[in-house]
C-alpha cells in the first residue's frame, strides 16, 4: 500500500531542491491514487504541472491543466517544436498536437482550438470546432469539402449527420439552399434508421429518430418532430424501457404544446395512458385527465379559429369520454354544456342536454389522480449525436484522444476522470512504447462510454491475445454497446476469445441489458452455445425485474439442462421484494417439480417485507 503522506513529504523536497526528476517520480506514484478528496489529489496534481513545466515536458503538463479545468493552456511559442516535428509525420507529436487541440476546445477556446485541429488532420473536429466558435460560413464550407470527399464511401450513417450539420449551417447562414440541404438530411437520416433497424439495430435506430426530431425542433417543422419521437418512443416500449418511454413521451407532449398543437397533445397523452395501463404504471389516470383538459383547449383554439362546429363537437366529445373514464363528471357536464352552444344540428344539441340531465344537477368530480412525477417530465438531456458520433468516427478509437476526451469532460466523475488522465499521462510519457495489453487494461478502468469505440478498434485490429483481453475487459462496461463487441467474441475463431466474452456477458448485468442477453439466449448460431448461453441466463436471474423473472420462469416450464437449474438457482437468489406478487402468481404455471423454489423464495421475500 502507497504511504502517501511519505511520499508528499519526499516530493516536496526533491521540488524545494529543484530535483524535478525525483520529484516526478513520487508525484506519478501518488496521482495514481485516484480515490482521494479533490482537494488534495489537485494539489499533487498542480505540484506535478509545476515540475514538468520546469523541465519542459509539456506533453504531460497540458493534460494535468486540462483535468484541472485550466482555461488557459500553453501559446503557440511553446508548441511551435511539436507543430514542427507534427508536420514532419512525427506520430507521437501528432498525437500531442491533438490532444493540445481537444483541450483546448474543452477549454472554450474553439477558435485556436479549430486552427490546431487542420494541423492534426482532424477535419471533422475542426467544423465542429468552426461552429462552436459561430463561423458557421467556414464550417459549412468544411462540411461540403467533406461531403464531397472519398472519405465517407459506405458511410452511410456518417454522411448523414454531415448532411444534417451541413444544413444547419446553411440555415443559420439564411442560406437559399438551405431548405433542400434540410430535406436531404432528414431523408437520409430516415434511410439510415430503417436499415438500422432491418439489421436490428435497435440503438442506432434510436440515435437517427432523435436527430430527425433535433431537425424538425431546429426548424420549426412539426412532423418531423412527430415522426422523430414517435419512432423513439416505440423502439423504448419495445425494448421495455417503461420509464424512459413515458419521460419521452412527456418530451414530446411539451414540444407539440409549445407548437400548438394541441389535437397532437390530446391524442398522444391518451396513448401514453394506454402504454401505462398496458405497462402497469400508476399514472394512466393522470394522463387521461390530462388528455381530456387538452382536447377542451384544442376545442377552443379551433373555436377562435373559426373551424366548422363539427371539429369543435368531436374535440368536446372526446373530452368528455376521457374525463369520464377519470370519474371527473362536472368536467364532462361542462365538454357537452360546450356543444349545446354550437351551430350544430338540434338532434346534435339534444343529446348533449339529455347526456346533462342524466348526470344530474350538481355533478361531482373525482380526487385528481396521481400525477406523473416531476423528473419524468423534465426535458431529458441527450447527447449531441449529430456532433459525437462524428468525431468518434474520426478519432478511430485511439486509445490517447479517447481518454483525453473523458478526461476533460467534466460531466463524469472524477474517479472515471482520473483514470483517463492515467492512460493520457503513460502515453504521453512513453508513446507507442506502451504495449496494446497494457492499454486495454487502462481503458477498461476508465468504465466510460466512449472508451469503447478504442476498445472496439483494438479488437478490430488484434492478434488472438489481444482479443481474449478486449473481451475480458468488455464485463466492466454496462452499457448496450457493450453486447455488439461481446456478441462478435461469442463468434470468434480462437476459444479462449469466446470464453472470455462469455465470462464478460455474466458481468454485464443492469436494467437495460434483458433484451440484449435474451438475444444471446436464443441465438443459434454460437459455436459454443451453452457457456454463452448460462452466461446470459444467469445474467438474466440477476437484473430483477419483472421480464426476467418471466423469462427464468419459461425455462422451467421447458425443462432444458442445465439452464432449468441455472434458472433455479437464480430464482433462488432473488433480492427484489417487488416481484413478490409476480412470483406468487407464477407458481401454478411451472411444472410440479419446481415449485418448491418459487414457493420457499416466495416466503423468503415475505419474511424480509414484515
């Protein structure tokens, strides 16, 4: 175990004697001690900036500025020899002039940050720098450079988002071939999605529904919003995200309100109620009474608008219905007083009074449901697809810009942080020296999103060895993306590449991941089936919601060895009390044999309730 205080103590007097070299060597020990309070693991990080400074290892320093948020980072003067030597194919101070200009567009800085992105090659983070800076006529010109290019040849989807920022610009621009720009964008996006989805890429699908309504917010066009999150909230549902399904639909509900468009409004909470019921969510109720209050705004807008009566009844009668169903039955004497005053036909108008008087003289309305919460209808805040996918797609997973850019990024955590300033600092200090296993290693600490396209390229490039480690080390990243790599090592030619992937599989266990393993499960075209089979299903046994315990249960019903005792064992270990009445009612649809297990889990789960 590192003594950090003997350390400390040694670092600064080797620095008090102007031993740099010394110095570094305790100060690189202690900032891997990465599960320090942020004030002291910064001022070993500022002691160490001071001492590369003074024996001009700049490469290291600028990173350790970058992770402390510096907003001022090295001039040109200082950078000059590395622009030189980046210029004469130097790989190593190519990578630093990179990285100097991720930090500085993390910086703010997206100006300069531009002009050193063109001498690292990187076209792509330049535009995008160009934009953030507001030179949207330099950006645009780029962009269409690069749509012009040979660089996107099969790159459907990459294409796409370059489109979509091409119009964008053009549109800010006031552009007069801004309008087609918008129009070739979406349907190239709208292609793109339906390939995703025809191969079953869910999640790619999903990126393209929402960067179809990132266009239609951008320029006011309704239906490509409609189309955007109506498609997203459908791959949700399907996928049994019930949460972020009905948060998505809140989203979409604020947008169509915000348009005006409130027949919209009316009509998708009644479908969002529906999903709720269907989901057994609590708050169907809610959503009715609100989708009745809509339908009366959207009768009243059409009112003033001088629409024919006949929209302005069917709107009240719907209306009326959905506060029927809520038991809110002066809000439905109201809807039908409405009709009574419209020019409608007199039949029209007497059933309305007749529907008056049966509901009596003082009709009385229901307690409000319980409402949707609060953190449900709050805007959600997603990525800037149309930006990351495209610089991922450039960076082409190198390890070093990978985790320079998790590192700057002061929205994860500092742990995540830190471990990427490790990976960035050992590559800086010894350049292609590091050897690949080693950096596997290092990104799988970082437990990041983005470090997987680097260990997704390392794959694609690896000897056998590499590839056991790239799967060994997919386990610690629970993210969907993960099961793509994890499903390509299931398939892969070496075994002990396969039995990693399948260890990996057995780790990677969270909410989201059901339907991904449930597609390892029935996969028939494994070479070896069963590991990576009870890797899923005992996966599976451990998310603990209501699916998988369905899913367990289906096992038993089938009897194959050895998933029914692996299914056994899971039912066995369930921690989640909630699912104490699914289990109950399990229990007289599996066979006789096997319903002791849910029986005495059952009773287990009682006891921990009292």
């Amino acid at each position: 175990m590192i003594d950090t205080n003997v350390l400390w103590i040694r670092a600064e007097g080797a620095l008090r004697a102007g031993r740099h070299a010394d110095a570094q060597i305790y100060l690189r020990q202690l900032v891997q001690v990465v599960d320090r309070i942020d004030f002291e693991y910064e001022e070993w990080l500022r002691a160490y900036v001071d001492s590369l400074r003074a024996t001009g290892n700049w490469g290291e320093g600028m990173a350790c500025l970058s992770y402390l948020g510096a907003r001022e980072m090295p001039g040109p003067d200082i950078m000059r020899l590395y622009a030189q030597r980046a210029q004469a194919g130097d790989a190593d101070a190519i990578r630093t002039v990179r990285l100097y200009a991720i930090y500085l567009s993390r910086a703010g800085q997206h100006r300069p940050a531009a002009s050193w992105f063109e001498l690292g090659g990187m076209p792509v983070h330049r535009a995008i720098a160009l934009e953030r800076a507001g030179d949207d006529a330099a950006a645009s010109q780029l962009w269409a450079r690069m749509l012009a290019g040979d660089a996107l040849v099969d790159r459907d989807y990459e294409r796409a988002l370059m489109k979509i920022n091409y119009a964008l610009c053009l549109r800010r621009l006031g552009h007069e071939r801004a309008r087609q720009a918008i129009a070739d964008a979406t349907t190239s996006v709208e292609e793109v999605a339906d390939a995703f989805e025809s191969e079953g890429l869910r999640e790619r699908a999903f990126d393209c529904y929402q960067l179809i309504a990132r266009l239609g917010s951008e320029t006011r066009a309704f239906e490509n919003v409609a189309e955007g999150y109506l498609n997203s909230v459908r791959i949700l549902r399907d996928d049994g995200l019930k949460l972020d399904a009905l948060r998505l639909y809140e989203t979409f509900i604020a947008m169509a309100r915000e348009a005006g468009e409130f027949h919209a409004v009316a009509s998708i909470l009644r479908e969002a109620a529906d999903y709720c019921t269907r989901s057994g969510l609590p708050y169907a109720d809610d959503l009715r009474w609100r989708s009745a209050e809509a339908w009366i705004k959207a009768a009243t807008e059409a009112l003033a608008a001088g629409h024919p009566p006949q929209i302005i009844e069917n709107a009240c009668l719907a209306a009326a219905e959905a506060f029927a169903s809520v038991r809110a039955f002066r809000q439905v004497a109201e809807a039908y007083r409405k009709i009574t005053t419209l020019d409608l036909p007199a039949k029209n108008r007497e059933r309305a009074l007749r529907l008056i008087r049966r509901l009596g003289d003082q009709p009385q309305d229901a307690p409000r449901p319980m409402p949707v919460p609060e953190f449900l209808r709050q805007l959600p805040d997603y990525e800037e697809v149309w930006y990351v996918d495209l610089a991922e797609w450039e960076l082409g997973g190198d390890p070093a810009l990978v985790a320079a850019g998790v590192m700057a990024d002061r929205r994860f955590p500092d742990y995540v942080r830190r471990h990427a300033l490790l990976l960035v600092l050992e590559l800086e200090r010894r350049g292609q020296a590091v050897p690949p296993l080693e950096i596997v290693k290092s990104l799988a600490t970082v437990r990041a999103y983005p470090v997987i396209a680097g260990l997704e390229a390392m794959y694609r490039h690896g000897d056998a060895s590499l590839r056991e480690s790239v799967a060994a080390a997919m386990g610690a990243l629970r993210f969907k993306r993960s099961f793509g790599l994890v499903s390509q090592a299931l398939r892969d030619p070496s075994a002990p590449v396969r039995k990693a992937a399948a260890a990996s599989v057995e780790r990677l266990v969270f909410p989201h991941a059901f339907e991904p393993l449930r597609r390892i499960f029935e996969a028939r075209d494994l070479p070896d089936p069963e590991a990576a089979r009870k890797a899923a299903l005992t996966a599976i046994g451990k998310i603990g919601s209501v699916e998988a315990l369905d899913f367990l249960c289906d096992r038993l019903r089938e009897g194959e060895q050895p998933f029914v005792k692996v299914a056994s064992t899971a039912i066995s270990e369930l921690p989640n009390s909630e699912l104490l009445p699914y289990l109950r009612r399990q229990i007289e649809f599996v066979p006789a044999e096997h319903r002791a297990v849910l029986e005495d889990t059952a009773q287990r789960l009682e006891h921990r309730l009292r």
